[in-house]
C-alpha cells in the first residue's frame, strides 16, 4: 500500500506544497496530490500551481495569518527551485 508522503516524492511535492493546493482548491490532500500530479504533466501547469500558492499568501494575509503567510512563502521558494518553469515571465 503506497503512503501519501511517498507519491509525494514520486512527483517532487512537499506536503506543504500539496497542502497548499489542497487549501486553495478546497479539497484534500490526495484530490490535490492527484490534480498537482496531472499539472505538472500540463503546459503552464507550474504557473498553475504557482499562482495557487501566492493566492493562499495573499488570503492568509488578509485574514492576520502572518505566520501561515511565511510557511507559505517557504513552500513557494522551495517550488519554484524545483520547478523553475513555474516562475513568471
């Protein structure tokens, strides 16, 4: 039986990432693990998931979450290196 951290690895996600999707989707973790899985096979799917972070950022903000802006934030530099074709242009 495969463990969710471990299809994490397979597709070069951390768990904060598929977080971030899972909150910006409104879905959990695997229907995120599934969708992050089929964008990053997408053109333009990066900038996809790109954006879903930075919106999480902005929402976390304007609710006074500064905290869970910066994890974010963390899990956007760590996206971004691993999938420089996520970076705008």
């Amino acid at each position: 039986m495969f463990h969710l951290d471990d299809i994490v690895d397979d597709i070069g996600l951390t768990p904060e990432e598929i977080g971030a999707i899972s909150e910006h989707e409104h879905i959990d973790e695997e229907a995120a693990l599934a969708l992050a899985a089929e964008l990053l096979q997408r053109r333009g799917g990066a900038s996809a998931i790109r954006q879903m972070i930075v919106d999480d950022m902005r929402d976390a903000l304007a609710r006074g979450e500064a905290g869970h802006a910066r994890q974010l934030l963390l899990a956007l530099r760590h996206f971004l290196a691993a999938h420089p074709e996520g970076m705008p242009l």
